[in-house]
C-alpha cells in the first residue's frame, strides 16, 4: 500500500496566501464587517496567535466595575448693583476650584459700570457642586440650573473599540512586513490607512469624552440691579412708582405733542372766526325791538 506524506506548509507560504486572500477580499468590494474579521483572522495565523483571547480581553472591560462617567453642566443668573465686583467673585470661584474662564462678556452701562456680564467657567467634575453652591452665594440669585449625563456605556465602549483598533492595526503591519509582491503591498498599505483613519476617529472621541467628564461646563449671567429690577430690595413699591412715572412721563409727551400740533392752527382759527363773530355782534345792536299792539290801539 502506497501512502502519501503531507508535507508542513512553511511560514513564507502561509504569508502568501494570507496575502492573497487579503488582496481578494479587497477587490471584491467586501463590506468592512465582512472583510476585518478574515483580515485579523490571518493576520493572527501568520503571527502564531490565536483570535479567541483576544476576543476575550476585549470583553473584560465590559465586564469589569467601571467607574461612573458623568457630564455634569450648570447655569446660575445672579444680580447684583456692582456687576464688575460680582464678575470678580465668580472669577476667584473659579480659581478657589482650579478652573479656568473660557469665555466673558460684557455689556458697558451708563457710566455707572457694566451693565451685564457673562462668563463660561470649566470647572473639575469633583468640584461642581461645591463651585455652584458658591456661585449662587457671589451675589442674588434669579435661577439656577444643573444638567447630567450619564455617559460611563459610550466610555467604555469607545475604550474597547480604541484597544481592538490598535490591535487590527499591528496584525496589518505584520502581513505588510512580509509581504513581497507590489500588488500585495499597496493592498495592504490601502487597508493600513483605512484602518489607522479609523483609529484617530475613535482617539478623537475618547479625547472628547474626557474633557466632557473630567470639567463640567458652568455658564454666568450677571445683570445690575436696579429701581424695579429684579434683584431690587424692594420691588413692590418701587416697580409701582417707576411705572406711575413711566406713565405720567407718557401721558405728558402725548399731551405735548397735541399741544404742539394744535398751536400752529390757532391763529388761522381766529382770523376766520373773528370777522363772523364781529357781524354777529353788530347785527344783534343794530335791530331795535318792536313794541307789542293791543286792542286799545286798534
């Protein structure tokens, strides 16, 4: 009986076909849910280790505790009769917390000072409450707000995605690294870059995703105060008689204005009236009354 021995396939031609089977997948217009897996697939072949594992690390950062990731975002309208001093407070709020003002504005009044401001403070996470309290306590409070967001799922999903990037991306580089012919080596180089646009993309987000968690975003309105404004002491008595002038002052200006539009008429008024009321007059002392007959006279 014949028998037939099988001869071991060395590491050059597993490359090569690995090569060959990377080149395929790429000019058949393969989808890249399709397309990675056979990828990384060989690539893991060719470098002598197995996927499942790493499968498997890549799943216990899901199954791990996780600390909570948070975007916490807040709003405090304050008012206050010296805007600037109050900008000042909340500015040594920030640096009380180490945080920074990234942006500010400010409304110029009537040469008493500012008349608004605004300012965007980023504060540590740690400290957001603590710096809204503080806030709300730089001068009268007119409202305030907080807002939070749970993000900890997209974190770590972002994290997951990041390491299995950079692993794809390594077993790319090591079919790039023995393969020969030029075709096979732009088609890998082609995939090289898809893969490593990708992977900037997912840094860029978890880049994001940090910041967002790590500072939370306060925002400032500071108005002056005011008689009848709304941080006045006394807004009851006041907001009365500065609207009672409002209106007196309104009803004056009305009354001006009609005054004013009459005057010019009254002297072509009376140069009209005054011949008519002449003759009216004349004719009424120029008839004598006439004396009443009786009987006896007949």
């Amino acid at each position: 009986m014949r028998t037939t021995k099988v001869r071991p396939i060395s590491g050059a031609a597993l490359v090569i076909v690995s090569i060959f089977a990377l080149s395929s997948c790429g000019s058949g217009g393969s989808s890249d849910s399709a397309g990675t897996p056979q990828v990384e697939s060989l690539a893991d072949s060719s470098a002598g280790k197995a996927a499942p594992p790493e499968k498997a690390d890549a799943a216990a950062p899901r199954q791990a505790v996780v600390k909570a990731s948070i975007i916490s975002t807040g709003s405090v309208s304050l008012s206050a009769k010296d805007v600037g001093k109050t900008r000042t407070q909340v500015q040594r709020v920030s640096d009380k917390y180490a945080g920074q003002v990234t942006e500010q504005e400010t409304s110029e009044g009537d040469g008493d000072g500012p008349s608004h401001a605004r300012m965007v403070l980023r504060i540590p996470s740690k400290s957001f409450t603590d710096a809204m309290s503080d806030l709300e306590d730089a001068a009268t409070l007119l409202d305030s707000n907080t807002t939070s967001t749970d993000v900890t799922t997209e974190v770590v999903d972002t994290e997951v995605r990041v390491k299995n990037a950079r692993s794809s991306i390594e077993r790319i580089r090591t079919l790039l690294s023995r393969a020969e012919a030029i075709g096979d080596v732009i088609s890998i180089e082609s995939e090289l870059a898809r893969r490593e646009a990708d992977l900037n993309s997912l840094l860029a987000q978890q880049a994001a995703l940090e910041d967002q968690t790590s500072l939370s975003t306060i925002t400032v309105d500071i108005d002056r105060a005011g008689p009848g404004g709304a941080g006045d002491e006394d807004p009851g008595f006041l907001a009365g008689l500065s609207a009672g002038w409002e209106a007196l002052g309104g009803s004056a200006r009305v009354l001006a204005v009609a005054l004013g539009a009459v005057v010019p008429w009254v002297p072509v008024v009376a140069l009209v009236l005054a011949p008519v009321w002449l003759l009216a007059k004349r004719r009424k002392q120029g008839v004598a009354p006439v004396p009443a007959t009786g009987p006896a006279d007949e």
